[in-house]
C-alpha cells in the first residue's frame, strides 16, 4: 500500500495543457486569430500609455489611471497568450512546473491589481461628479501614486500568498491540465495533500480582493448616477455622463467575465465552453479596453488622431 502510494506521489516537472486538444486540424487558425487578438492589445494598450504620455491636454488623474490599466493589461495578455501561441505549433503542448508557478503568480498579481485599480478609478469619478470643488486635493499627484500603488501591492501580496501555498503542494500524476493556461483550482484538483489551507485562503482573497473592489465600484455608480440625475440640463447631464461611460463599460466587461469565468459550476462545463468562457476573461477583455477608451472618450480619440498624424506625417507636428 505504502509503495503504491509512493509510486502515485510522482515529482511533476511539466504540466501538459489539454485546451484546443479537441481540434488539432484547427490548430493553425486558432494560432492566426490569437495572434490577431495578442497584437491588436498590444498595439491598442501601447497607443494609450503614448498618447496619454504625450498629449498634455491628458495629464489628469483619470487618464494617468487608464494607462496603469494599459500597461497592466500588456502584462495580463502576455503572461498567457505566447505560451499559447507557441503550443499550438506542439504535438505535446507542455509548460514545465516553474513555468506554471510563474504563470500563476503573474497571472493572479494582474487579476487581484486590475480589481483594485478599477475601484480607484472610480473614485476618481465619484470625486469629479460629486466633489468637483475638492478634485484637486482630493486626487492630488500624491494621491494618484498612492492609490496606483496601492493597487499593485494588492495584487502582489495576494499572488504571493497564492504561489507560495501552491508550491507546498504535493502533486498526483496525472500531469494533464484541462485548460490552455495554469490557475490556482486547476492545481488544487491534481493535488494529493490537503488543500483545505489554500482554500480558506482563495475564499478570503476572492472577499478582500475580489467582492471588496466590486461592491465599492458599484456605491461609487449609485452616487455618481444619483448626482448626475440632480442635474438640470440635459447637456449637463450628458457631459457628466459622458466621463465616466468608457470607465463603466470597462468594470461591467471586467467583472463581468471575471464573475463568468470563475462563478462557473465545477461540473456540467465542456472542455470547450471551459475554454470560451476563460478566453473572454483573459484574452478578450485586455484587448477591449483601449478599444472602449478610444471609441467612447474624445479626448482619448483626439489624442490618439494627432499621435498617428504624427507618426505618417510628422513635420506637421513641428508646425
């Protein structure tokens, strides 16, 4: 008895990813179409951190705000779509164990940071919409760096705490993961020691930094609609609107797909709907963002029109 166990304790190195397995002679398209998606985020969420960068007339808070999100969102995309990208040209789609803990704590550190960023950018709202008078000191530079800060701290510790309790784990072959990425109750299903501790400890993160950012998210737009509403004309009341529109549509899309991807029942999944619902989460939606911001903000647009001006014909911006 002993000896079998022995032998079904086995020291995993690699983890081999089962996602798309389902449709190898699809393989290539899917290689295109997440190449597509990884390039046009990268190209979007870049154009934004720039434009924000050099256009003065977007050195605000808010916009210092949506290019954190940006960069962020570079981070969030590549953590996990170039080892996608590579494995789709592999018969035997593997990422080894420090790869998978690797991908797991960025992962979780972008996922936790983005939620807390999110709170602080409405904040920002609520203050302009409702203490317009108290804007700058309230959302003074030192504030800004702060609650940025504060942000990625978050989302660090959490992943931290994550990583380390994964890494105590022991783990039972077989080495296969149903998915196209490595996530924390991934790991847990392939473990062979208690995961009570590692449990208790997603439940209060998914609290603390998951429900805490969402809850204080939606007050912040009770108020904000509230104080809108109170205003007389309805110009005003389309302006007020019409600065915080691009931010909202962003958290509806981000928790959204984050409440979807992860409030999903453990059973009843296909492997392909299990595939679909976390593609949107973390391919999607960091490739929606700038799209949002640039469709939906003027300022952002005008900026974004003046940059590519520059960029074809730049002696007019020496004009």
């Amino acid at each position: 008895m002993i000896a079998f166990e022995m032998n079904n304790q086995t020291d995993i190195t690699e983890f081999i990813f089962l996602g798309f397995s389902n449709h190898p002679k699809l393989q290539g398209m899917f290689f295109l179409i997440f190449l597509l998606i990884y390039l046009t985020t990268l190209l979007g969420n870049i154009f934004i951190i720039t434009a924000t960068t050099v256009s003065p007339a977007l050195h605000t808070p808010m916009y210092y705000f949506l290019s954190n999100l940006s960069f962020l969102d570079i981070c969030y995309s590549s953590t996990t779509v170039p080892v996608m990208l590579v494995n789709f040209f592999r018969e035997k789609k593997t990422i080894s164990y420090e790869g998978c803990l690797s991908q797991i704590f960025f992962l979780v550190t972008c996922a936790g940071t983005e939620c807390v960023l999110l709170a602080a950018m409405a904040y920002d709202r609520y203050v302009a919409i409702c203490q317009p008078l108290q804007y700058p000191v309230l959302m003074s530079v030192k504030v800004c760096v702060c609650l940025v800060t504060g942000s990625w701290l978050c989302g660090l510790v959490n992943s931290t705490a994550h990583t380390v309790l994964v890494a105590t784990l022991t783990l039972c072959g077989p080495n296969h993961i149903s998915h196209f990425l490595c996530d924390i109750p991934l790991l847990l299903m392939l473990s062979c020691s208690d995961t009570s501790l590692n449990e208790a400890v997603l439940h209060v993160a998914s609290i603390t930094i998951g429900l805490s950012p969402w809850l204080f998210t939606t007050v912040s737009y009770i108020l904000i609609i509230s104080a809108i509403l109170r205003i007389p004309s309805a110009q005003g009341r389309s302006k007020a609107f019409s600065t915080c529109a691009s931010h909202l549509t962003v958290v509806v899309v981000f928790f959204g797909t984050a409440n979807v991807n992860y409030g999903k029942p453990n059973v009843g999944y296909s492997l392909d709907m299990d595939i679909l619902v976390s593609v949107l989460f973390c391919v999607i939606t960091p490739m929606f963002n700038p799209i949002i911001y640039s469709l939906r903000n003027k300022e952002v647009k005008g900026a974004l029109r003046k940059l590519a001006g520059g960029c074809v014909y730049p002696d007019r911006t020496k004009v």
